[in-house]
C-alpha cells in the first residue's frame, strides 16, 4: 500500500529561550504506528486488525505481549531480541554468511598475518646474510687478487735474480739474435747478418743459448754441454781416481812449483794449493757422476741450470779442468823426454811455441791466467778437446766464407766421442747453437 507523503510544516516549534522542539513531524499518510500514536478513531487504519501496534507485535492477550499496551509490548521485543541476539539464536543471525564466515575470514587473516610476519622476519635474515656473503666474497676476491699479484711480483724477482745469476741463458730464435746484436749497414753487420743466415738455412741451427761473456767462457760452453748431454767420463777418467792427481803430481813427481797455481782471479794461494785443488776435483767428480746418471733429459737440464747458476761452484768445475790438463802435459812432457812412447800431435805444438816450452812455462804463462785475463787459445781447445774425448765442432761466424768457417778440436779424433758444437763471432766468446730438423 502507497502512502503519499504529506505536507510537513516547516516552521520548527521553538522550545522556550530559543531551542527546537524535538518533536518528528508525520506525512498524512504514514501508519500511526511511526509516530507513536493511536489511530483516530473512525479512520479506516483503526479499523484493520492489530491496528496501532508494529509490525511483528501480537495483539495484546497473544502469546507474545500479552496483556501488555503497545509501547511495553515493543520495550519487550527490543529486550529479547537483545537477549537472543547474544545467545546465538536465529534472530540475530546475519543475513550475509552469519558467524560461521566471520570466523573463516578470521582464520585466514590471521594465517596470512602470521605469514607476514613470518616473511619480514626471513627477509630481514636473508638480507643480512646475503650482505654478509658479497662482503665475504668481495674481501676474498681482494685477497686473491692481492696474493696473486704479490705471487707475481715475487716470481719475477725470482726469475730476473736466476737470469742474473744464469751462466748459460735460456735458448733464444737464431734470427732475431742477429737481428739484435747486428743492426746497422756496416760491412761487419751484413757479414754476421749472412753468416747467421747460413747457419739457419745450412746447418739446421734455429736457436742459440748465449753463455756469459768472461774468460771461462769457452770452458763453460763445454762442461755445459757435457753435462746437458749425459756424457759420461772419458775412458782414462774411469781406470784412474781423478782426486788423487793433485797428491801424484805434488809428490810422486816432484812438481813443487805447483804451489804457483793461480785460481782464475786468485793470483796466489801458497801453501793452501794442494787443498783448495783436492776440493776442486771432488766437485767435479761428484756433479758429473750425479748430473751423467739421470737419464731424464728435463731433469738433467734442470740440474745444469741449477749448477750453473752457482758461481763457486761452476768456477771449482773450470779450475779442476784447468789442472787435468795440466797434469795431462805434464805426463806428456815426461814421456817425451823418456821417449818411451809417442804423444799426440798437440803436445808437439804446444811445447813448440816460446811461451810453453815446457809445464812450468805453461803453467805461469798461459793456464794461471784463463778466467783471470784470457780464454783458450786454438791450441788449448785442441788439448780440451782430447782430454774430454768430445769432438768439439766451432762455427767462427768472423771467417765466414773461408775455409775456416767450421773447424773440429782436436782435428784427429776416435769415432766413438761425442760431438759438442760452438759458436763465436770472435774466437774469445762462445755461445751454445741448438739444432732443429
């Protein structure tokens, strides 16, 4: 049923010093019950059942409100709907889902706020450790590259103080050798440049170790390659004990003036000769012995390189050499004046020249004086030559061209002897060529 809507008077009732009234105006055809009021008797509305009351009331004398007026009929519903409300009944129920969903909703956000606490928690522990793992990463990534340039720096210090030290150096390309040492377009330069060129085309020679420049040179170069190579002792070395030469020369045959041997640099040692030679002699027997027994060619190398870089000991290798062959021209020189058997043809010529006329003369002119002052001679390295039984093939780069250009100390030699090769651009320095197919 439509009500219309009636006219309301717009003038508020003031209340007395000037406040409104309170009280609700009412369209003509809202329901009596709205206002609070009975119907006016007569009107059709008075008429219908349960007129005057709300809806939901029983007329008074029901079940519900009986006896009771309108007003405490609906002061009672309110109370009990209150009290059923509390208790869960029916009447309170929501519409909408009701408590059932209300507590549903309530599990799932407290669930998904105690993840989030959960999460924030997590994080913040994962943040703190994955700091903690670049930190740590970062300090030993710093640390290694600290290390290893420090690792660096000290290998290379290591490896410029053997260089140093290195008596023969590592092998260099023949070419670039040449390239290096001969630059300009002098007659000498195109010379070296050619005779450089032979070797590496001719000889099969592509590379070179250089040997350093004093007067061991020579010596060096041969013991080097002696030792490189694994020869072992020449056959004489074998049937006599080498230590016991300096005691047979000083006192079998009579040689005092022995105590006048000079030790490269060393002009005079005097009484301490004897002793300084018997050590000399040992460090000879016992690095060959060792460094001819490896069969490894690496390892031998190695063993060289390291023999080589110690400047006492290589320098105890050179004297002991220097004093077999005297020694050797001793012997030669007795059986020469005995005549009880025939020498080789290099002692004819060393004892034919002024200067080494005999061993005493030998000794002060020419052998006192290698690794002081001079290097070998041509006759010299003939005498190396025989008493190490190696034939010793040199490439003089300064007679390219000629017939002298390669030449074998001693000239006359056995078969069996191994081959050891040379190279020197003027007969003082020699350096060790290497050969490749």
């Amino acid at each position: 049923m439509k009500w219309k809507a009636a006219q309301c008077d717009t003038q508020a009732h003031t209340a007395p010093h000037g406040r409104r009234s309170g009280k609700r105006c009412r369209g003509n055809g809202d329901p009596p019950w709205e206002t609070g009021r009975e119907p006016a008797q007569g009107s059709p509305s008075s008429r219908l059942p349960g007129a005057g009351r709300p809806r939901g009331i029983p007329a008074p004398g029901g079940a519900f409100g009986a006896g009771l007026d309108p007003g405490e009929a609906r002061r009672e519903r309110g109370v009990r709907s209150g009290e059923a409300r509390r208790a869960g009944g029916g009447l309170a129920r929501s519409p909408k889902g009701g408590e059932g969903r209300h507590e549903v909703w309530s599990w799932k956000t407290a669930s998904k706020e105690s993840l989030c606490l959960m999460w924030q928690k997590v994080k913040v522990q994962l943040m703190l450790s994955m700091s903690f793992l670049t930190a740590l990463f970062w300090y030993c990534r710093r640390l290694y590259s600290f290390l290893a340039q420090l690792l660096k720096r000290w290998s290379n210090y290591l490896q410029r103080q053997l260089i140093r030290n290195l008596s023969v150096l590592p092998e260099v390309d023949l070419l670039g050798y040449s390239a290096r040492e001969w630059k300009g377009e002098t007659k000498q330069a195109k010379q070296m440049r050619e005779a450089y060129e032979e070797l590496f085309r001719s000889c099969h020679i592509k590379y070179l170790r250089q040997v350093r420049k004093d007067n061991y040179s020579v010596v060096r170069a041969v013991l080097f390659q002696i030792f490189s190579q694994g020869i072992h002792f020449p056959s004489w070395m074998k049937e006599r004990d080498i230590l016991k030469l300096p005691e047979k020369l000083l006192y079998s045959q009579g040689c005092n003036w022995i105590q006048q041997y000079s030790f490269g640099p060393e002009r005079y040692t005097g009484p301490n000769t004897f002793g300084k030679l018997r050590k000399c002699m040992e460090a000879l027997k016992t690095n060959w012995a060792e460094i001819s027994a490896t069969r490894d060619h690496e390892e031998r190398g190695s063993m060289c390189n390291t023999l080589f870089s110690d400047e006492s000991k290589e320098y105890k290798l050179y004297e002991a050499i220097k004093f077999i062959m005297l020694y050797e021209v001793v012997e030669a020189y007795e059986q020469m004046k005995s005549r009880d058997e025939p020498v080789h043809n290099l002692f004819s010529l060393l004892f034919a020249r002024d200067s080494s006329s005999d061993p005493l003369s030998f000794m002060m002119n020419h052998l006192n004086s290698i690794g002081d002052s001079v290097c070998l001679d041509q006759v010299e390295l003939f005498l190396l030559g025989y008493l190490l039984e190696v034939k010793i093939r040199v490439y003089r780069l300064h007679r390219f061209n000629t017939e002298e250009f390669q030449v074998t100390y001693p000239n006359e030699y056995r078969r069996e002897w191994n081959e050891i090769s040379l190279l020197t651009e003027d007969d003082r320095y020699y350096h060790i060529p290497l050969f490749r197919t």
